[in-house]
C-alpha cells in the first residue's frame, strides 16, 4: 500500500493559513491523527508481551481512535497459527464481549456476521469505509490473514483521515503479530536451550561423579588383586618349602642312613674288594645326599618373598632353589608379559618347581632350560634338559600314574598334569633338542594381551 500522503492524512492539500476553514479542519484532524499515531505505536511496543497482549492494545488502539461502539478482530483460519487470541471483540466502554472461544453478553447480528466471513478467508484486500462502519484487511505475505471492523456512534462519521489511520494499524499490526509469534517461538526456544544446557551440565557433573568413583573403584580392585597374588605367590613358595623338607626327609635322610649302614659294614670282617665298593657306594649316597641339601638350602632359610612381584622373578628364585654344583640353569622370558590370576601363577610355579626338582635329582644333566613364553592366546612354560631322561618312559610313567599309583612314585608328573588341567591347559614330555627331555606346559589367556614376540626354541 501507497504512504498516505497530507490531504489523505488531514483532508488539507495547502498548508497555507489563509485558508482559515480549512485549516481549522485539518488542525483538527492532524490532532486526531498524532493522537490516533501514539495508540498504535503504543499498541505495537508491546510485540514482546506476547501475540494475546498486542492484539489487545490494537483493538484497544482502533477503539479509542473512532470512538467506536463495537470494535472486532479476528484472524483467518490457517495464518498466524501460533498467535492468539484469534477472536476478540471490544463493546462500548472497551468491555470485551468475545476473545477466543469465550462467550460473554450477545453480539450484534452484524458483528457476528463480519467474524464469520474474516475466519472463513471470504473478504477482499481492500479497506471499506462508510459513516459510522469501517472494515480493514491484515494483508500479510500478499494474502490476508484477518481484519479489524469497527462501528461508531451516530455523533462520529468515518472519512479519509480514519482509512488511513486504520489502514497504518492493520499493516503495522500484520508484521507485529508476526514478529510477537517469531520472538514467542524464539523464547520457547531459548528455553528449552537453557534447559538442555543445565541438563547437560547435571548430567556432566553425575557423570564425572560416575567416573571418579568407578576410578576408585578401579584402583581398589588392582590393589586387591596385587594383593590376592602376592599372597598366591607366597603360597606357592612356602608349599614349595614344604615339598622340599618333605623331599629332604624322604631322600636325603634315607641316603645318609643307607651311606651309614655301609660304612658300619665295612668295619666289619670282609674282604677288602667288598669293603672298596660298599665305600664308593657310602660316597655316592653322601655326594646326593649334598646336591639335594645345596637345592633346598636356598628356600629353606628364606621366610619372605615381599619384593618378588611378577612370575618372571619368581621362576629367577626357583633356578636359584634348584641350582646344584653340576648343574647350570637358565631362564629365558619371551613375549610382552600379560597379567595372570593368583591361581594361573601359583600352579606354574608349582609346576616349574617340581620339573626342576626332578632335572636336579633324576635327571643326571648338567644343563637345563627354563623358559616362559608369553602370546596373546597363551602362555607356554617348559623345563628342557641335556641328561639322560627317557621322555618315552616318562610318558609311560605318567600314564600309569595317573590311572593306579600304588606307591607314590611319579606322583610329581602327575600332580603337574592335574595343574595343567585345571587351567585348561595341556602337559607334554618330549624329546628336548639339547638332548634330554622337555616338559611343556600350555595354558589359554582369558583376557587380551599385547602381540608377543617368539622366544628360541630349546
């Protein structure tokens, strides 16, 4: 729509004071529009109150500008969806008759009429102006989203200057209410963001709350299973203490007494060939007898192991245990060390103790090779030795131990077997490539562990 321009506005086309009659006219209608201006700037400050507020002040503008009976308006069905009310009509005195859906006192027939055509969209874009009755569209867009109708009293009759005004308050209030429902929408929004923001951050804080104690809980539990596998390993060394007085007083007690009775023969009356061989053989039994005392010594006279900590340095303590004059040890770790539980470790080293008390005892070798091999599925532990075992026999042995062991020998490859199976692992006695036998234990990894590298073959 085209700017009203001053004879629009005040009915005047000079602003010469000559034309007294006129002036006067214009005077007074120039009054009336200023007037009828602020209404509607105060009308349309109030976009930020919300679309209800501003229609309000609007229908409130229009009224006190025409002096009018009735003022009515209205929005068409399907624009503006978030304003409101989309009803509301103003009766004498500004008493609202109608907002929304709430009915108050009967309205004219005329009134209702006029509500009906703007909610069903059948009105035109152009302003209609008579006496006493004046219809203005909102044009919105280029199509219409309602109107404001009003009627006046028989002392006011509507011109030029009220069509203009009107015109202004329908135009400016087509943008308002859209800006008033954008700024609506917008604070919902920024609502919703706010609260978003402060959810997160509760939600930031409980989950750093979460963490800190699952850190806890975290650092407690290694503590607690460094601590379960110490005490495992301690156990596994004081039963090996005990193997070992039980070995001592098995063998090396029995090899004293029998290097004893020998010597008590030979200071008998017998002949001098027999004397010489009963001797050699009291040296034999005492020469044992001392290897497995430098064997055990080590463990015995130990009572603590705090500072051994990983597998690695408790088998390093077993060579030590194990290690008679003749007989030279080894041990050889390979892989990337992955962690075992308490169980995992006490039965491999029970089980490396016992392949190394039998190397030292039976075995007659002079070299021996233990080795761990760490790899992401498992890890592989084997005693290999140079002496003069029959891996054959031992198989054999083994075999018959484990079905009807009348006497309890070779109850020590047997009980290793047993810990294999235990672990879900597998036991194998095998020629060794340093010519005597290799006992290879194999045991499954129940968790994951870094690639490890191939350790050299025995």
């Amino acid at each position: 729509m085209s700017a009203p321009d001053l004879s629009a506005l005040t009915g005047l086309r000079s602003g010469k004071p000559t034309f007294y009659p006129q002036y006067r006219g214009a005077a007074e209608r120039l009054e009336r529009v200023v007037y009828a201006l602020e209404l509607i700037s105060r009308a349309l400050v109030r976009t930020v109150e919300g679309p209800e507020t501003l229609i309000c002040a609007v229908a409130e503008a229009a009224r006190a500008h025409l002096s009018a009976r009735w003022v009515a308006f209205a929005l068409t069905d399907g624009t503006l969806p978030d304003a409101g009310p989309r009803r509301l009509v103003l009766g004498p005195d500004a008493t609202p008759f109608l907002v929304d859906d709430v009915e108050g006192p009967p309205l004219p027939g005329e009134v209702v009429s006029v509500l009906e055509d703007i909610r069903r969209g059948s009105i035109g874009q152009s302003a209609e102006i008579a006496p006493h009755r004046a219809f203005v569209p909102i044009v919105l867009d280029g199509g219409v989203a309602g109107a404001i109708a009003a009627w006046t009293p028989e002392h006011r009759v509507l011109d030029s200057t009220d069509r203009a005004v009107l015109s202004i308050l329908a135009s400016q209030t087509a943008v308002a209410l859209q800006n008033s429902a954008l700024y609506q929408r917008g604070q919902l929004l920024l609502h919703r963001a706010e609260q978003a923001y402060q959810e997160a951050n509760r939600f930031a804080a409980d989950l750093q709350a979460r963490n800190e104690e699952t850190e806890a809980t975290l650092r407690e539990l290694a503590l607690t299973q460094r601590r379960l596998g110490a005490a495992h390993r301690h156990q596994a060394l004081d039963e090996e203490r005990h193997r070992i007085a039980r070995e001592l007083h098995d063998s090396v007690a029995q090899a004293v007494l029998s290097a004893g009775m020998q010597i008590e023969v030979c200071r008998s009356e017998i002949p001098a060939e027999e004397r010489s061989e009963r001797l050699d053989l009291a040296k034999e039994l005492t020469r044992r007898a001392v290897e497995q005392l430098r064997s055990a010594i080590y463990a015995l006279n130990r009572t603590s192991d705090a500072d051994r900590s990983s597998l690695p340095e408790m088998l390093e303590q077993l060579r030590v245990a194990h290690t008679p004059a003749e007989l030279d040890i080894a041990v050889r770790v390979g892989g990337t060390p992955v962690e075992l539980s308490g169980d995992a470790e006490h039965s491999l080293l029970r089980i490396a103790g016992e392949a190394l008390f039998n190397t030292a005892v039976h075995a007659n070798a002079t070299r021996a090779i233990l080795r761990l091999t760490y790899s992401p599925e498992s890890v592989l532990l084997s005693v290999a030795d140079d002496g003069d075992g029959d891996p054959a026999r031992m198989r054999l042995m083994l075999k018959l131990a484990a079905g009807n062991d009348l006497d309890g020998h070779h109850r020590g490859l047997a009980n290793m077997k047993a810990r294999a199976h235990e672990l879900g692992g597998t036991l194998e006695v095998r020629r060794a490539r340093i010519g005597g036998v290799r006992v290879a234990v194999r045991i499954p990894v129940q968790h994951s562990a870094a690639p490890a590298t191939t350790g050299e073959a025995s």
